[in-house]
C-alpha cells in the first residue's frame, strides 16, 4: 500500500508518446487512442497488484470447486464403504481447504480495495493535472458536468472494472478446475460443462449492444444534470436577487426526470442481462443435476459422485454469474472510458518556443492589436463602453484566450440515435471538438501580438509569462480553507506583507468577523461572504503575489463607494513604482491613475490624465459621466487624500 494513491506527475510535464503496443507502467501518461486501450492501459498500471488479487481469487475459489468432489469421496469411500478414517482425512483436508480459502478471500479484499481505490483516485488526480493543465481553455472545451462526472462517477467505474476482473480469474481457475474433474468422471458431463459456460455468456451478446446505448444517453444527461447543478450553486445568489429560483428549479426538475428515465431505460437491459443470467444458470443447474442422475440410474455413477456433480452444479452458478457481471462491467467502463480519454486526450494549445527569450524587468508592455501601452511603474486606468473590450485586452496582456461562445461540445447522443446514426452523431461531436482544438492551437500559435519591451510574450515561456504578468478577473474564486491559504497561497508572505495587502483591500472586516482570524475558515467559493467580501479577498490575494505587472478587471465593482474610495487611494500607493493596469470606469480609480485609456471599437482612442480628457474628450465623459449617474453622488469624492496630497 506505500504506492497510494498513485503519483501523477506535476502539470508542466508532457505526456510520453505511445509509440509501443504495450505501454509503460507509467501513471503520468494515459493512453487515450482509443476506450479499449485506456482500460488495458489503466489495468497495466497495476498489473503487479491485479496479479496478486488474482491469484487469491483463484485460491478462495478452489475450496468451492473442489469442495463438492471431497464430499462425494467420503460419501462413497468412508460413510458408504464404513470406513471412519477416510471420512476423518478428508474431513479434514476440506478443513484444511476452506481455512486456505478464507485466508486468500481475505487477501483478495484487501488487494482489490486497493486496485479499486488507485483505479478511482488515480483517474481523479489524472482529471484535476488535466484541469490544471488546460486551465482557462478547458472550459471551451469540455462542460463542467463532464469533468466532474469523470473525476467521480466513472473512475468508480473503472475501480469495479479492476475488482470483477480479478474475481472472474478465479471463477475462470474454477471453472476449469470443475471440468477437469467431471471430464475425468464422466467425459458427456464434463463436454456439457466446458461448452455451457460460453455459450450461456455468448447467448447473451444480443443485450450488450442496446444496453451500452442506453448507458450512454444515462451517462450523458447525468453529466448534464451535474452541469446545471455546478451551474444553480455558482449562481444562487444572483438568482434570488432576480428571482430566478423557480425558473432553474423546473430546468432542474424536467433534466432530472429525463435523467431517471435513461436511467430507467438502462436499468431495464441491464435487469433484462441479470435475470438472463440467472436463468441460465439455474438451467445448467437442471441439466447437469438431470444428466448426473441419468448416469446414476444407468450405473455409470455412484451416489457420492451424483453428490458431487449436483454440488458442482450449485457452485458454477456463482461463476457463471461473474461472467455475466465482467460483461456488464465490462460495458460500462467502456462507456466511461470514451468520455474520460476525450477529456484526458484535450490537446493543450500551448507551444513552449525552441529558444525561449528572457521577459526583460521594468519595461513597459504593449498590445500591437489595441495600440495600448503600459507604462512601467506607473497605475493606468483603461476606460471602455464596451466592457468585453476591455476584458479582450486583459486576457491579450495575460496570454490568455478569448473567452468561448456557446456551449462547449459534448459527445452526447440522443436517446434514439441507433447504428450509423449514433455513429455519425459522434463523429460529428468529436468534429466539433476537433475544430475547437484547431481554432485554439491557431489562436495561440505564432507571434501573439503583446510585448514586454521587445520580446513578444510567445517567445517566453508560459510559466514565465504567468510569473510576471498576473490577469485578475471578475472570475476569480474563492476555494475553500483558512484565510492565510487565500491571501498567501504559496506561503511567501510575511505576516506584515498579508496584513498589508488586505488592507490595501479594504478587507479587514473579513478577518475581524472570522473566528480564528487568519486559520479562520471559508466555505468553497466564499460562501457566507458578501460578493463585495469575495473580491476584496481576491484583490487581496493578487496584491500579496506583488507581480511586476498587475492587470485588474473590474476590481471595484461589487463594493459600495465608500470602500472603493478607500481601495483606490490605497491601490496607488501600494502598487507606487510597479506597473499596473486596470480595467474600469470607476471615477474613483480614475482619480488616482497616472494615466488613462480610452477604448473605442477595441482601439486606443484617447490617453492622458482623467482630468484631461474630462475636459477634451465628450467620449470620455460619456463613459464617465454614465458611470457616475449609475453609481451616484455619493462615488464623486474619495475619502482618502489625493496621492499627489500624500506626496507633499
């Protein structure tokens, strides 16, 4: 056990190329060419381990399929032939037998708990690299139900998948034991237990198909459903604050009940192949009970050894049954595993240059797009009408991608969707998913257009482009745990350096009302904070990393005015002497900016102070005076002195 859970190299490694036929027991580099491949590729991970829960499963079948020829024996050599101690030895060895099958069950569990466990957390740790990996381009891919239905419900499928597959080995080793015995007993019996077994599995093909169908739409409308719950929980406040409760309680409602009617559908093949399999084991327990009789009655068995066929009977209908649940199993791990490699097998559109430049140290950064310049060491404030202007721009500076239109595509098939249809419905999904990775690879490739003095951001390494330049967005989230682990992540700070970034902030009340203060906990996503308390903690947060480029989206705009004032005048003067860019039209941040841009169409239009272009641009003040006529008298005036008032 000192290998779980399983180490899943760092996100800036890069997945090995498969090039042989037999992977590398490698945890780090997944093989997504194919559903099938992913499942061998996860079992040989644990190869060592399966062979061992293996070889128990063998060992604790062997008592119930040796049992029955035991007792036959003593019936008919000790208490038929009256011969005590042959009843005794093997009393005994049965003994003996059923003590060794108990000591490998019991290693079997502990083994499979085990595979189970690095089969499931493994998957789970490969979904959060990915995650990590693919960051904000993820969710232009993949819908967030999709990623976490695979963190959790199909790496469980893969954990059963590890777990059934040890047990029929042993069913497997029982099997052929019971026909060697028979075969040497009665060679017509033993042909009737060597040909049954397959051919009752077989018969049962006809099944498979539809109930993978079925298991499918189950699988794709429950990742759905867990979409709109991630959904109506990020959401909730801002849907009671529009009463928009009922209106995602019936969305809710009609994906849950289409939810459980696939899961009804599928619920119905999958009981149709269990009562199958019941079925036929209870006729191969008839037959062969039947034909051991015959063979009685026609003197070529004795009593005892009828015994014993009937007790193989009753035993190999636990083997057939696991045969039946290995296919079940089977099907739906491969359901699962072609939802997983489509997330795990997400090309990153990042390309690291052959030579990576060095990003040099206060210089001013530049966007060729937009025609804007910051200026190093100094606050400049960038004013749009259009607030998806200024966004784009703030994404261009970070390296990021634009944010994605429409929802991204999932391999979902409809419920009637049989055959070629079903196959070209996926073909078309994964199409989809195709050109979205083109359309990203191309966006990201080439020059990028942003640049920090002459080096073009494309030319350095992402990781170093991350390090300097920090994008702080309205999307930004809280995670849960202490206070300390939100404003110091990395555990760099000072206990001065964190008090003095959430006063920057103008988040002091959040320590003050947490108990504990700075181990004081917060709930996922900040629940029980205010939206005003969140962004606070994330300015916070993004001020105590201190990058030499700070570029702010809307940093003020859940917050009364009162505290934007405080956050503004305290912004300059924390940030004095590093570059730092904000997207906002708020006066108040206006007022203390070194300078200021004004977008028009995406482009620089205008730059100079706030008050100059107060007093030359009427686009200006369109922006600005409608920013003001929302926000109200009482955003006019700071309520901390000038900067310039500070200097002197």
């Amino acid at each position: 056990m000192h290998d779980f859970p399983p180490v899943i190299p760092g996100p800036s490694s890069t997945a090995r190329p498969r090039d042989s036929r037999v992977p590398a027991r490698d945890f780090g580099a997944p093989d997504v060419r194919g559903p099938m491949r992913f499942l061998f590729w996860l079992s040989w991970q644990q190869a060592p381990a399966l062979a061992v829960s293996s070889l128990f499963a063998v060992i604790s079948f062997i008592p119930g399929s040796v049992g029955p020829f035991i007792v036959g024996t003593i019936i008919d050599r000790g208490i038929l032939a009256g011969d005590p101690a042959v009843v005794l030895r093997w009393s005994a060895l049965l003994l003996v037998l059923a003590l060794v099958g108990a000591a490998a069950g019991i290693g079997r569990h502990t083994f499979v708990v085990r595979t189970w466990l690095v089969a499931m957390y493994g998957t789970g740790k490969l979904v959060n690299r990915t995650t990590v990996r693919l960051g904000h381009v993820l969710t232009r891919r993949t819908p967030a139900g999709e990623v976490l239905s695979v963190a959790s419900g199909d790496s469980n499928e893969f954990g059963a998948l590890t777990e059934v597959t040890s047990r029929a080995a042993g069913a497997f080793a029982a099997y052929l034991i019971i026909a060697g015995i028979v075969l040497s007993t009665s060679p017509k019996l033993g042909l009737v237990v060597l040909v049954a077994a397959p051919l009752l599995v077989i018969s049962a093909m006809p099944l498979l198909r539809p109930m993978q169908r079925r298991q499918e739409v189950e699988r794709n409308r429950t990742a759905d459903l867990t979409s709109l719950a991630t959904d109506i929980v990020a959401g909730l406040r801002i849907l009671r604050g529009i009463g928009g409760e009922r209106t995602f309680s019936r969305n809710y409602d009609r994906q849950s009940q289409a939810t459980r009617q696939a899961g009804v559908a599928a619920g119905l093949w999958q009981s149709a192949l269990d009562g199958v399999a019941v079925l036929f084991a209870g006729l191969f327990l008839v037959v062969l009970t039947w034909l051991g009789a015959d063979e009685v009655l026609a003197g070529n068995l004795e009593v005892g050894q009828l015994v014993s066929f009937f007790g193989y009977a009753v035993f190999m209908v636990w083997p057939i049954q696991t045969f039946f649940e290995l296919v079940q199993k089977w099907v739906r791990a491969a359901v699962s595993a072609r939802k997983a490699i489509a997330l795990l097998g997400e090309p990153i559109p990042w390309r690291e240059p052959a030579t990576a430049l060095t990003l040099p140290r206060d210089a001013d950064i530049a966007d060729r797009r937009s025609g804007f310049v910051g200026r190093t060491g100094q606050l400049t404030v960038v004013v749009s009408a259009v607030p998806d202007d200024s966004a784009a721009l703030a994404d261009r500076l970070g390296r990021y991608l634009p944010a994605a239109v429409g929802k991204p595509a999932d391999l979902d098939i409809e419920a009637g969707a049989k055959g070629r249809a079903a196959r070209a419905a996926r073909a078309r999904r994964r199409q989809e998913r195709s050109s979205q990775a083109a359309r990203d690879a191309e966006l990201a490739g080439g020059q990028w257009g942003v640049s920090i003095g002459s080096v073009d951001l494309a030319d350095a390494r992402l990781a170093d482009v991350r390090r300097q330049v920090l994008v702080s967005d309205a999307s930004a989230v809280t995670f849960a745990g202490t206070l300390q682990e939100l404003i110091d992540p990395h555990r760099r700070l000072s206990r001065e350096q964190a008090e003095r970034a959430l006063h920057t902030a103008a988040a002091e009340d959040v320590f003050e009302a947490l108990p504990g203060g700075w181990q004081g906990r917060i709930d996922e996503r900040g629940r029980g904070l205010s939206g005003g308390q969140r962004q606070r903690l994330v300015l916070a947060r993004a001020l105590g990393l201190d990058p030499e480029i700070l570029v702010l989206v809307e940093p003020t705009s859940a917050v009364d005015a009162h505290t934007e004032a405080l956050i503004a005048a305290r912004l300059a003067e924390h940030r004095r002497g590093r570059t730092t860019i904000a997207m906002s039209v708020s006066p108040l941040l206006l007022h203390h900016a070194d300078r200021v841009a004004l977008l028009v169409d995406g482009q620089v239009a205008e730059e100079g102070t706030h008050e100059e272009l107060l007093g030359r641009s009427a686009a200006y003040r369109r922006v600005v005076v409608r920013s003001l006529d929302d926000d109200g008298p009482a955003a006019a005036a700071p309520t901390e002195p000038h900067r310039e008032e500070v200097d002197r």
